[in-house]
C-alpha cells in the first residue's frame, strides 16, 4: 500500500514538473531563430527541436505551422495541447523549453569580470545586466565602484546584431550614460530596463599621477576624489616637489587644457595630475 502511494507521488512530481515549462523561461516571449524543444507527456516520438522561423512560426505533427514570435513558452503549449486533443491525443500534456537563445540578447563589455552575449530571457535592468557579466571588475559593485557609470547604446530599429556595438563609433543621439551608483541606490531613472540588441559599455575610470610623487602611475578613480587623495594614493609628495604648483592636465571637447588646481579641489576621471619639481 505505501509502495503505491509513494509510485503514485512520484507520477504526480514527475507530471508535474514536466508539464508547464522551464523554470526562469516563464516570462520570455519566442523571437525568429529561437530553437526550442517540444515534448509530449508519453509520447517520445514527438519530441521536437526545431527552430522559430524567420517568420515567426514553427511546426509540429498533427498542428501544423503555429505562430511563435512574440508568444510566450506557455501561450503556445496550450495551442499546441488544443491541436493535439482530444483529436489525436486524449488529455494531451505538452512541456517547451527554449534550449538555444537567438533572438533576445545583449551585450556587457569594458570593466566587468565576464564580457560577453547574454541571453534576453526576461525584463532585467542595468545592474541585474551588470551583475550577469560578474559586476564591475575594478572592485564590486558598491563603495569600491562610487562614481561609475556605464554607457548603454541601442540597436537601432530592425537592426540585428551579433557584436556589440562600441560606443566611440557611435553618434551620442544613439548613447544612453546611466550612473551605476545611482542606479544602485534605488534611482530607476538610471538603473533604465534594457532592450533587445543593447550594448552595456562599462568604462575603466582612472587617473594619472606623475611628476614629484612617489609612485607615479594610474589609479582607479573614486567620487569625490580631490587632488590631495590622488596624490596621497599615489605614495604621496616626494622631497623635490612643488605643491604649490601642482596642475592637472584635462581633455575637454577634444582639447587637453592645463588647470591651476588647489590640493583640496576634486578631480575627474582621465585628469593627469602632474606634480612639479620645486625651484628651490
């Protein structure tokens, strides 16, 4: 008697998790080359993988073609079920999985840990995206990552792409810049939803030290980073320097300009700070 009860357990757990689909796939809408795999409860020989066409169907025995695009995973088994019973198949239970992701994806580039395509299975927004990639890789994604942004640029209308597009080759009117660490503090106005065919570009922010420091070189920049920090970050002033003289070198609109800069004046992200040597 338990035996039976147990088996008859394990049917329902088993029917339960074939029929339905797969879980994190619930709210991803099909697209044209998405392939995606059909099975039907005792049944293996409809097991199915086939592809969502260029025009937005599939095919499958006994329904013939359906229309996929734009559906979700759970919109089309239930036609599928409705085709297949109680015609040819009595109580028909059908199970879809998307087993290749072709047409939603975007792509994270620049300082994460993990650069690549990702999968648009869902409505997720910057962070989340960045997250995906192993989040920014100058330090995590909170104190350490203060002042980040990331540069989001959109593919264009019918526009179908398998690489990211970079954003120096890119007219601003196609370039969204979102501040991470707004976005991380709750501000949806920057932690914007990201769109089939993004590109995420997440910059390096550093900054340079040169001249009469002791350890000259780039540095990841912080918010509200002055010029004493920078310099103390870079070992701090040597025996020869000139504070007083101390300068930043910054590009503006293409054009690298010298800044008379105090020591408690902040920085931004690409300055030089160049420390002289004293007269004396």
């Amino acid at each position: 008697m338990i035996n039976r009860i147990l088996l008859s357990c394990l049917c329902i757990l088993l029917l339960g998790n074939f029929q339905g689909v797969a879980w994190g796939q619930e709210d991803y809408r099909l697209g044209p080359e998405d392939e995606i795999e059909i099975r039907v409860w005792d049944h293996d020989d409809l097991t199915r993988k086939t592809r969502v066409g260029l025009d937005g169907k599939i095919s499958f025995p006994f329904v013939g073609e359906i229309k996929a695009q734009g559906r979700s995973l759970l919109e089309v088994q239930k036609e599928i079920e409705q085709h297949l019973g109680p015609k040819y198949i009595v109580d028909p239970r059908v199970s879809i999985t998307v087993t290749e992701y072709k047409s939603g994806k975007f792509f994270v580039v620049g300082n994460v840990h993990k650069p690549g395509t990702y999968p648009l299975t869902k409505t997720i927004r910057v962070v989340e995206a960045i997250s995906q990639a192993g989040g920014v890789a100058s330090g995590t994604m909170g104190k350490s990552s203060s002042g980040a942004v990331a540069i989001i640029v959109r593919a264009q209308p019918g526009e179908r792409l398998e690489q990211p597009k970079m954003p120096d080759k890119i007219p601003a009117s196609q370039k969204i810049t979102v501040s991470l660490t707004e976005a991380l503090g709750g501000d949806a106005k920057q932690n914007l939803e990201i769109k089939n065919g993004d590109t995420i570009y997440v910059p390096n922010l550093i900054y340079y030290v040169t001249g009469e420091v002791k350890k000259p070189d780039r540095y990841s920049y912080e918010e509200n980073m002055t010029v004493l920090m920078a310099v103390t970050t870079a070992g701090g002033f040597t025996d020869k320097a000139s504070r007083r003289r101390t300068y930043i070198i910054r590009e503006q609109s293409g054009v690298k300009e010298k800044i008379k800069t105090g020591l408690d004046d902040p920085i931004r992200p690409s300055d030089t700070i160049v420390v002289p040597e004293s007269w004396f």
